[in-house]
C-alpha cells in the first residue's frame, strides 16, 4: 500500500467528529455550514460543538489559518458570515416547523444516552420565562437549549412570522459575533500560543457563552430580587391588618371576662 495511501487512511480513522479543529481541517466551509444546520435544526445535533466551532472558524478565516490546523485549511471569512447565520436560521425554522406540524409527538421518548427529558423541560422553561421573543434570542448562546427551544416554540403555538424575525436576529448574533471575536484575536492568540490552540479552546468558548448569557443572569437576578421585595410587601401589608385583628379579639375576650 502507497505511503500516500496510508497515511490519509490513518487521517480518516483519527478524525473526531466532535472535534472542531478536525471538523474544520477535513470539511472546511461547509462543514461549519452542515454543522450549524444540524445543531439548530435537528434534535439529534445538539452535542455538536456549535460554539467553538465558530471561534475556531473566524480564526481559520485569517492568514494563520494554515500554521494552527494545517495546510489548506483557510476558509473565506464572507463565507462564513454570510453562511453561518443563513444555515443556522434555516435549521431553527425547520425545527419549529416540526415541532408545530408533530406536536408533543416529538419529545414522547424515553431517556437515552442522546435524548434527555430535561433538556425539553430546560427549553421550556426559557421560553415562558423570557417570553417567546427574547428566549429564541438568547437560547442561541445556551448549548442544548438552541437545539430544543426551536421546536418548542412551534408546539407551544409561537407564529411562525414572529419566529422568523427573533430567529434571524439571534442567528445573526450568535453566528456572526462569535466568528467575529475568533477571526479578531486569531493574530494575539497565535503570537501567544502557537499552534497548540487545541489545548485554549475550551476556556475561550467558556468566556465566550459567560458573555453571551450575562443578560439571563442578570434577568434571574432581577426577578428573583422583584420575588422578594414582593414577598416583604406582602408581609408588611398583613402584619398590620393581623395586629389589629388580635387587638380586637383580645379586647373581645377581656370584655367577656369583666362581669
């Protein structure tokens, strides 16, 4: 067998799917384009790394593309910008498609290794939480919930109009934005770390998803803060009315007890 021959066969077998730096070595531009689709679109795709893949994509677009994951690896940046958010309002609009055409049917599953009950009641929960607009927005920074949330805002009956225009807006955001801060820093991280951006990842994205969910942070914090204000408004409001309620009774009694 060709050494050629054997060494792009030992590449194949060494590839890792859930690898970003691999995705964008072997697929290049569409394989972020076929990811992106996927993880939105498909609720088989939400283990996919939609995050640092597109991190790792805007820095694959700058002339270090070559040096950090291998020759031919560089990818066009309008590419991306333009295909990136196109693929991922696409895949979010079939989701709600399905879930507004199946229904409950969808999620009407056991627990599996891939498939967990909670990340139905996760997006849920976000979706009547933030109301429908804000939670197609923010749920497009929340890995699991961007997968799920699209589907079931067509079960809980969102139109589909209304999906459109928060689902380009979030796409746009999400994608774009990410791809962006990569393709931005690609130079200091490289003047920084070399080649072994591998080992970074995960505490750049980690930055990164930090950053984008600050506003549900500060929205649980909000509400959480209006509960209890809430609650000491309840309970000076009561207390008074109780006091004077025991006063009246014990004057009751004591005027009973007089004769």
């Amino acid at each position: 067998m060709p050494v050629e021959t054997t060494r792009a066969l030992a590449e194949n077998l060494a590839f890792n799917p859930l690898d970003p730096k691999d995705l964008l070595h072997t697929f290049g531009l569409y394989g972020v384009w076929a990811i992106l689709f996927a993880e939105t679109g498909l609720l088989v795709g939400f283990f996919f790394p939609g995050d640092s893949l597109l991190f790792l994509a805007g820095v694959a677009a700058t002339p270090v593309a070559d040096a950090i994951f291998g020759d031919g690896t560089k990818i066009s940046l309008a590419g991306l910008l333009i295909g990136a958010p196109v693929c991922a309002i696409i895949g979010a609009q079939l989701g709600h498609l399905l879930g507004a055409r199946y229904g409950t049917r969808m999620f009407d599953k056991p627990d599996s290794r891939l498939f967990k009950r909670e990340y139905v009641e996760k997006a849920e929960h976000y979706f009547q939480k933030f109301g429908p607009a804000k939670a197609v927005v923010l749920a497009r920074f929340i890995p699991i919930v961007r997968t799920f949330l699209n589907p079931v805002a067509g079960v809980l009956g969102m139109p589909a109009k209304q999906f459109f225009v928060w689902n380009v807006v979030g796409a746009i955001l999400w994608t774009d934005g990410i791809i962006l801060i990569g393709y931005l820093l690609a130079d200091r991280i490289y003047d920084a770390i070399g080649t072994h951006i591998d080992r970074y990842i995960l505490p750049f994205v980690a930055l990164i998803v930090l950053i984008s969910i600050l506003p549900i942070i500060i929205e649980i914090i909000r509400d959480r803060r209006a509960r209890k204000r809430a609650k000491e408004m309840a309970i000076i409001g009561v207390s008074p009315v109780a006091g004077i309620a025991e006063a009246v009774e014990e004057k009751r009694r004591g005027s009973h007890r007089a004769p």
